[in-house]
C-alpha cells in the first residue's frame, strides 16, 4: 500500500467537500488547502498519523467560489489536487 491523496468528493463542490488519503507508514502529515493566489485558507491535517485510511472534511462556506488547492505531505511524499468551489 503506498501513500496516495485521493481526489476530493464531490467536486466541484458547494459548500463543503471530502478528501480521502491514505498513509503507508506513521509520519507526520500535513493537509492543507490554499487559494489560487497560494496563502493557506485551512488546516485538515497536521500531526503524527498512524498508517491507514483517512478522510478529512473541508467547510468551505466561508469562502469565495474558484479555484482552491490541497497538498498532503507524509514524510517525503507530497501531492496536490486541485478542487472547485462553486458559488
């Protein structure tokens, strides 16, 4: 099993969303989502995570309609998946 960050679902997506990842071995890992200008608009994730299966929920009901970016980062390993909100 190898660490993968899922696409998030559904999308495009109004007003919340999931994400689901998946953790090969224990390791610190960061999930985050940033605006399309790059600044961090939440925080899913951070700390410690056992190996397994994950799934975080994005509120983004706050926030404008557009382009928004999630990145985990397990240990050496990082992936980026794009999301849509729509207003």
């Amino acid at each position: 099993v190898e660490t993968q960050l899922h696409q998030n679902y559904p999308n495009p997506f109004n007003p919340a969303t999931a994400i689901s990842f998946r953790l090969s071995a224990t390791s610190y890992t960061s999930l985050k989502v940033f605006n399309a200008l790059g600044e961090e608009v939440a925080t899913l994730a951070r700390g410690m995570l056992p190996a397994g299966s994950y799934t975080a929920r994005w509120e983004a009901a706050s926030l404008p309609g557009g382009v928004y970016f999630c990145r985990l980062q397990a240990g050496s390993f990082v992936a980026t998946r794009t999301l849509l909100l729509i207003r």
